[in-house]
C-alpha cells in the first residue's frame, strides 16, 4: 500500500495536513575533472526538488570527497548521522539526487531500505519516490542499487587492470611519490614525463644516504622536523615510520614490483641505485636490528652481547654504582662496561685496520639481490593464496607451510649477504685513522658496525677467586 506524500493533519487545522519533513543527503567521491556532479549542484537539485513537492526541509548533510562502495575505505561520519536520524524518526523522506549518493553496497542499501521501511520513511531520487513498504517501489530501487555495484566494480575492474598493464610497461599509476613531480601537456593534459622533484628529490637521496649511514629512524626523522621540511602529505613534523617508508620505496630506485614479485626497471630517473636500495630493504626489514630502537640506546653492548652461561642478551645495570652489562636472565655474569667496551672496540679497529678490510667490505655480495628478489617472489605467491577466496583453512595452512620457511630463508640470505657501506667508509691500513673515523660516529652506528661484522660477544664467568679483569672472560667471534 503506498503510503501518503504529505504529513499528518497539523495542530489546530482540522483537514490540513502538515509537509514532509525532508533530510537532504549530499556525497560525492572526487571530481577533480569536473565530469559529475558536485555536492554543491546537488544540493541545488535537491532542495529544488524540495520545492516543487511543498516538502520542509530539516537537515541538509554532505560527505564530500569520499567513496561508498564496498571498496572504500573513507569514513562518512554525515551519512552514519543520517541513518540516527532516520532512526529517530527526525524526518519522513531522505531526498537524494541519485541512488548511488547514499551507497554503492548492496548490502548497505539493504540495510537503508529495512531501515526506511521500519520508520515510514520515503525515499526520493532522480525526479522519483520510492515507499520501502511498497513491493514494487521496493524492486525498482533495489535494481538501481544492484546497477550502482556493478557499476563500480566494473570500474574498479578497468582501473586494476590499467594499474597492471602500466606497472608491466614501467609507467608510473596512482599517485604522484614523494621525491617526483609530473609533466603534463600544457593542451591536451596528457602525461608526458615523471621527473625527480626539485626540492623533495634531494631529501629521498639524504634519507636514503644517511640510514645507510647507520643512523637511526628517530633521529633522522627529528633532524628534519627541526629544519621545517615538510613531510611527504605537507605536515610539518616527520614520524619514524614515515622516514622508513620512504627508505624503503622502490620508486627511488627507478624500480617497480609486479604482482608476481618480480621487478621492472621503470621509466623514470632513479634517485639512488638499485644496490643501494636493496641494501635498505634489507637493513629495514630485519626484525633483529630494531633500528626504530636503537635510536636511544646509549649502551653499545646493550641487547647485543649474551650471557656465556645462559644464552640470554645482557642488559647494562649498576653494579655496587659501577656501570657494568649483566645478564638479563638468571644474573649469571656481571662485567664492567667501560672494560668490555674497549676490549670489543680494539677488536673492532684492528678487523678494519687489516690490509684486506677496505676490499673486504666494499660491496655487497652480489647473491644478495638474487635471494632479495626471490623472497619477494615467493611472498607475492603466497598472497595468493590469501586473495582465493575458494581456498579452505587447510589449504591455506598447507600453503603457509611450504612457502613461508622459504621466504624465511631466502630473507636470511640476502641480509646475511648485505653489508653496510658505513664499515667500508671506516676501514683503513692505519689503526690510527680506524680509530679517529670511529670515535666520530653515533652510537647506533656503532652498534650498526658491529652486526656488519656479525661480532657475537659473549661474557663468560670468571675464575673462583680472580679479582682482575681477564681478557679470557670475555669471548668476541
């Protein structure tokens, strides 16, 4: 039964009948190009609409700039008021200037539509009402929201498959990174060229130079905020995680990485090389540096030494006031820091004081690219496993099982392979100079030297009765 286009009679005015309350709701996604509607032009409409039908208008609310369709990830904080208000019986017709304004997601329409129908509420788009009790009305709205999914799925469809077929032809998609900038033709506004950007292309290749460097995520990222360069999305303070993700960017290096793990030199000027990028990839990937925490360790043992007795990392503590590194586990060992550390760091200038050190550790072992782009293959193929929805739980477990000790291994390889271009700068034939060219660097690039050279220091338990400070306690390999 379809339900009265005016209110009930209005107070006083026997016979009279008071307008429809109208909730207007306004969305649209982006429009840079002008080619829709913007929410503004809707609002016109829609209070025109308004108008012509003697209905009130109570509210007027507009999401503008986001997605909704089952692919969007915006919040649409005005669109979640529109549901309470319809809720609250705050209105008896949501006008709309299509269907797809409220939702492109079938089952978010769904849910509008019990919603409507359970508070008598009226439903008007295109020139068009609709009573979500009526059967028919109920259909036709239903077909425009079915045509409203499809229609963004077909286009996401169209876009993912130019994504891929531009990453495959190494041209860039989606938005512009951080570092570059885009010509267009001046008339027809098609893209000619990606070219690194005056001013942010300089800073990906600092970052770039100084994590390599050794230096922590932290303190790159305070250096930066303190010299007011703005942040990737122009904010003016920079996060750790965002000093990472540029370092870890495969765009600086001229590179793009399909689906399939596999990469293609793309058609752009890299702002570093290819070795130096894999070598970032490795040094930020690697659970075991914690670079993130490093940045305010001031200990240069701390959590990289172990117990001799016990395994466990020591930790440095106060021992009857004097500073010292202690087990972290059972208090097995207790050994005075200034002692270990100079006994490390005379090992450490020494190894980089050899006649071979500087060849020894100017490069990178050329199989680490080699496992680099396996496990990046190997995880590409396991994601999809996770995108077949077909696939059961134990297919899934199977899969997990088979792929994941290799991607393990394969990562294990290429950061065992890496070596960092901060001990090569250190290496020479005089211990002299080792030891000018160490004193000089921060201490996360000294605790970042010492798993180059993969030195385990270990602090065994002293002899019954000894009180001196024996050399043979302590064991560095």
């Amino acid at each position: 039964m379809k339900r009265a286009l005016t209110g009930p009679a209005e107070p006083g005015r026997p016979g009279a009948a008071a307008p429809l309350r109208a909730l207007i709701y306004n969305r649209v996604s982006h429009d840079a190009a002008g080619k829709g509607y913007s929410v503004a032009e809707q609002e016109r409409e829609n209070r025109a609409e308004c108008a012509d039908r003697g209905w009130e208008i109570t509210a007027v609310l507009t999401d503008n700039h986001v997605g909704a369709s089952r692919f969007s990830r915006g919040d649409r904080p005005e669109w979640r008021r529109v549901t309470e208000i319809i809720a609250a019986g705050g209105c008896d017709v949501l006008v709309l200037w299509e269907s797809s304004r409220c939702t492109r997601d079938l089952r978010e329409y769904a849910e509008l539509a019990d919603l409507c129908d359970q508070h008598n509420v009226l439903l008007s788009y295109s020139g068009r009402i609709y009573d979500m009790g009526d059967p028919d009305d109920r259909h036709r709205a239903g077909s425009d929201a079915l045509d409203s999914e499809r229609e963004t799925a077909r286009t996401r469809k169209r876009v993912t498959r130019s994504v891929r077929r531009r990453k495959a032809e190494g041209l860039p998609h989606g938005k512009i990174p951080y570092g570059y900038r885009r010509e267009y033709d001046p008339v027809t506004r098609e893209y000619l060229r990606q070219v690194p950007h005056e001013e942010t292309a300089p800073i990906v290749r600092e970052i770039a130079r100084r994590l390599l460097a050794g230096e922590a995520l932290h303190a790159v990222a305070e250096d930066l905020t303190r010299r007011g360069i703005p942040t990737p999305r122009g904010a003016a303070s920079w996060q750790p995680t965002q000093v990472r993700r540029v370092g870890l960017s495969d765009t600086a290096a001229g590179l793009i990485t399909l689906d399939t793990g596999t990469r293609v030199t793309a058609q752009w000027e890299p702002l570093i090389s290819e070795a130096d990028h894999d070598l970032l990839v490795a040094r930020l990937t690697d659970p075991a540096r914690r670079t993130w925490r490093d940045g305010s360790t001031k200990h240069l043992l701390a959590g990289l030494a172990v117990c001799g007795v016990c395994g466990a990392p020591v930790r440095r503590v106060k021992n009857r006031g004097s500073p010292s590194y202690a087990c972290s586990r059972g208090h097995c060992v207790s050994r005075s820091q200034a002692w270990v550390d100079d006994l490390t760091e005379r090992i450490i200038i020494e190894r980089l004081s050899r006649t071979d050190a500087a060849e020894a550790f100017a490069a990178d072992d050329p199989a680490a690219v080699d496992a680099a782009t396996e496990a990046r293959a190997l995880r590409a193929r396991l994601q999809t496993f996770y995108d077949n929805l077909d696939l059961s739980a134990a297919g899934l477990v199977a899969a997990e099982r088979k792929l994941l000790p290799q991607i393990q291994a394969a990562e294990d390889r290429a950061r065992r392979a890496h070596r960092s271009p901060l001990v090569g700068s250190l290496a020479a034939p005089d211990p002299a100079v080792v030891e000018q060219r160490w004193v000089r660097l921060t201490m996360p690039q000294r605790r970042e030297v010492i798993r180059t050279l993969d030195l385990v220091v270990r602090i065994h338990r002293t002899r019954r009765g000894v009180r001196k400070l024996d050399p043979a306690s302590v064991e560095i390999g």
